[in-house]
C-alpha cells in the first residue's frame, strides 16, 4: 500500500511536455474607485482590443479598452461598470462569490460561483439571473473551493472545473452542461499542488486550465492545455513563485499575425499589498 501511494505521488507530480511560451507584458491596472479589484474570470475579444471581466464581490461586470502599440498592452482605459442583478432581479453588493466567466456568441452571459455552487445566466436583456440546474456534485464541492474555472465550447456547451478535486491524488473533474444537462466527458490530472483557477476554450478547440499554488509568500502560475477528451496534455507557462500576482482569469485568442496568446488577470483580493495585474503571454500552436 505504502509503495502505491508512493507511486501515485510521483504521477501526480511528473510535469507533462512543456511548449514554448513568451512574456509579452504585465501591466499594473489601477483605479481610485473602492469597488475596484476582485477580478476573477475574464474574456478578451477577438481582436484583443477590449476585456470584460467580473468581480467577486458580488456580480459586477467591468468592460474596459486593452490600450496596445505594436500589438503589446501599454494600458487599460474606458472601463465601465454594471451590477449585475441577483435571481430576484434585485442589485445586491453581495449575493454570490463570482468566479469564472463565458460569453456566448448571442451576449449571453454566464458566470460561475463557488459560494452557492452554480452556474448563472444573464441573456443580454435579462432582468434577473438564472440559475443553471445543478450536477449532484455541485452541493458537496468544498467551501471557497468550487466552481473557479467556466469555459464555453463553440456548440455552445459549458464547461466548468473545481479548484479542488477533494484529494491530493484525485484528477480534477471536469463538468459540461449540454442539452440541459450536465455531466463529467473527462477530467484532468492533479500535478503537484496548484489549483484550478480559471478556464478557456481557445480559438483551436482545445481547454486551457489556469492553476495557482499560493507559497505563503507569493503564487506560482501555471497554464495547461487539453484535447477536448483529456489527452495531449501540455504546460504553457509554468512560472516561479512572485513572478506574477493572484491570476485567476484566464482568456485565450489569436492575433493578426496567427499566434496564440493567453491574457489574464489577477484577484487583488481587496488587499492594499496585492494588485491588479493584466498578463500577456504568447505561446507556439
């Protein structure tokens, strides 16, 4: 027994192949408005001149202008505020703990929480949110450990990951509502001790996970990818403790010259000794 648990440790921690990747920016986005920060899931649009992310202070949706020269962020501008209103279609402050973000080609909106453990959405003319019906799973997921990661697939599926798995040998699962339904296609593997914290799917159909290992003195960052049945695993970026703040969001598009990029930003958590990061990597197909 002792020699198997031995042997899952050390799968759990063997790296997968690691394709290369670039650093293009990270830029500091500040704002004098209290409200700010909480960032946690992001979208970046086609061509990667606008973001809308979300705050988990509630559900508030910031839309902003991703300033670039020569194709590199030297700015973040314009960025407009809208609380987003609870299931009784009420504006609340606090009433979920949003983390993950997708949007539907439509505008549709829908947004993860780990506080209440379900999926939300907000049709673009929606007067209220919609709760998304639950996986059995979902009301035994780890408190301020659930629902981190939303993607939406080009079927229109969603697809969703915990931040913990439950065990530090258990793959994570990976939870997709189609049809009305929600179930478990596939899942990926722990490795090591980061943690799922944000999720995309990429313009080339593949999953992009973000993951997070929090050192006690500052985080590590690390963005894999998947086929769309699990396989082919490969690590983007893997990045040593304090290179960048709290990552949480995580979105993936192309640019005008074919390249992939993967942008994301960071949760502040509302504390004066972290801050708001934007990051901005490019990486080979």
């Amino acid at each position: 027994m002792r020699a198997l648990l031995i042997l899952l440790l050390l799968a759990g921690c063997a790296q997968a192949p690691v394709a290369a990747s670039k650093l293009l920016s990270a830029t500091t986005w500040t704002s004098s408005d209290a409200s700010f920060g909480g960032f946690s899931g992001l979208e970046v649009s086609d061509d990667g001149r606008s973001m809308t992310t979300v705050t988990d202070r509630g559900i508030a949706l910031v839309v902003a202008t991703l300033e670039r020269q020569d194709g590199i962020i030297t700015g973040i501008s314009n960025a407009t505020r809208t609380q987003l209103p609870n299931p009784r279609g009420r504006i609340r402050q606090a009433w979920a703990d949003s983390e993950g973000l997708a949007i539907a080609p439509d505008g549709t909106l829908f947004v993860s929480t780990e506080g209440r453990h379900k999926v939300y959405s907000f049709a673009p003319d929606a007067t209220r949110a919609t709760a998304l019906p639950q996986h059995p799973d979902f009301p035994k997921l780890q408190s301020n450990s659930s629902l981190e990661a939303l993607a939406i697939g080009p079927d229109g599926a969603l697809y969703t990951i915990p931040e913990r798995s439950g065990r530090a040998t258990r793959p994570f699962p990976v939870y997709r509502f189609l049809n009305g339904a929600w179930d478990i296609p596939f899942t990926v593997p722990r490795r090591g001790a980061h943690l799922v914290v944000g999720a995309d799917i990429g313009p080339d159909n593949r999953l992009y996970v973000l993951e997070r290992n929090f050192t006690g003195i500052g985080f590590q960052s690390r963005v894999r990818r998947f086929n769309m049945d699990g396989s082919g695993e490969e690590t983007l970026i893997d990045t040593a403790n304090g290179t960048h703040d709290n990552l949480e969001g995580i979105s993936v598009w192309r640019d005008a010259t074919g390249a992939l990029r993967i942008t994301m930003i960071s949760d502040d958590n509302f504390r004066f000794f972290q801050k708001t990061e934007i990051v901005e990597y490019r990486i080979s197909d």
